[in-house]
C-alpha cells in the first residue's frame, strides 16, 4: 500500500492542481468571493432548505451581514467584472428580495441588507 502512495506523490512536492494565488486574474478572485458571499446568505436565509422558513440554518442577522458584504463588493468591482457584473448583480437583488421576504417587518426599501451600495430593492 505505501508503493502505491510514494508512486502518487510528486517528486517535487507540487500539488499541480493549486495554483499559486499571484497567476489568479482579479476577476477570478473577486468573481469566487461574490459566489461564497451569495452561498452563504442564501443558506442563512434557509434557501437550501424546502421550506426556509423552519430552516435550522436561518439566521436573517448573519444573512444581513453577509449580504451587505457581498452588495459592497459587487459595486466596488462592478467595473472589473466584465461579463460576470450582471450574472453577480442580478443574485445579489434576488438575496436581497429573498431577505424582505423572510423578514417579518421589512425593512423599507433603501434601508435593506446592501441597499445603501445598491439603491432600493423592491
């Protein structure tokens, strides 16, 4: 069993599927983020779940702030992301709507989670 470990291992030690973190395009990096941010706020607001509301992963608190990351992001790069800008932007309105949803006093339009970066969400 150790033959079959040490014949896997590469000579030099090199993972040849990690790249090194300075060949990774900006767009990548702040695309990937955008996509952990969005993953995120849609678990905690019980997206994952068939029924979010009695998700055990709810938490309008955290999906604010996670939100509210993501809404600054997005609009501090949104001139870098190219292609990807309307792709990320149109999720980060369906997590804020999803937000006002599964609050039980809604926020007035402008005052939700990233709306002071985005401008109101109706």
């Amino acid at each position: 069993m150790s033959e079959n470990f040490e014949a896997d291992q590469n000579t030099d030690g090199a993972n040849p599927d990690v790249r090194e973190l300075s060949e990774v395009p900006a767009v990548e990096v702040i695309s990937r983020a955008a996509v952990m941010l969005m993953s995120s706020a849609a678990e905690k607001l019980g997206l994952s779940d068939a029924d979010p509301s009695s998700s055990p992963y709810l938490d309008l608190d955290e999906a604010r702030r996670v939100i509210t990351a993501l809404a600054g992001l997005v609009t501090a790069s949104v001139e870098y992301l190219g292609p990807h800008a309307g792709p990320i932007r149109e999720g980060l309105q369906a997590l804020q709507r999803a937000f006002r949803e599964a609050s039980s006093h809604p926020d007035e339009p402008g005052k939700g989670p990233g709306e002071k970066f985005t401008g109101p969400v109706y």
